[in-house]
C-alpha cells in the first residue's frame, strides 16, 4: 500500500487572532484526509521543515514547545499504526 502520514499547519484555516491549526495528514491512492489536533499556534512558532513546535518570544500557551511535539507525535503514531 502507498500511503503517507504527515504532520502539516494548516495557513488555509487561520482562526479569528491569526493562529492555524496543526492537523495530520494522511494521503492514501492520492485522496487526503485530515485529523485535527487540539493544538493552533502562530505561523512563526513552527517550523516547516522539522514539523514541530517551537519556542518563539512571544509565547503563550499553557504547554511547553516539548509537551506539545510529544502529544502532537503520539497521535501522529497512533494514525500511523491505523493504516
């Protein structure tokens, strides 16, 4: 089976204060689907190329940049061990 999973911020579904949601995506048979997760952050707190979560100076979320990339790999995991 071709599939690809990736980790991808979504710049197409800014919310009202400008932040975008981080989503998983799964291509399969060039159909693509998208799981939301619960985490939205500003285009400058992430980073393209690793696809991860970073620390810029202005941040404000409850969670650390490290928590954050774990829960957001878990569940990238768990998609990964469904197909």
């Amino acid at each position: 089976m071709n599939f690809r999973v990736a980790i991808v911020l979504r710049k197409d579904k800014l919310n009202k204060i400008g932040a975008c949601p981080i989503n998983i995506r799964l291509t399969f048979r060039r159909k693509v689907q998208y799981f939301a997760t619960t985490y939205v952050v500003q285009e400058n707190e992430w980073d393209a190329v690793k696809s991860k979560v970073v620390k810029s100076k202005a941040w404000s979320h409850l969670e650390s940049p490290d928590r954050m990339n774990f829960n957001i790999n878990s569940e990238y995991n768990r998609i990964y061990r469904m197909v």
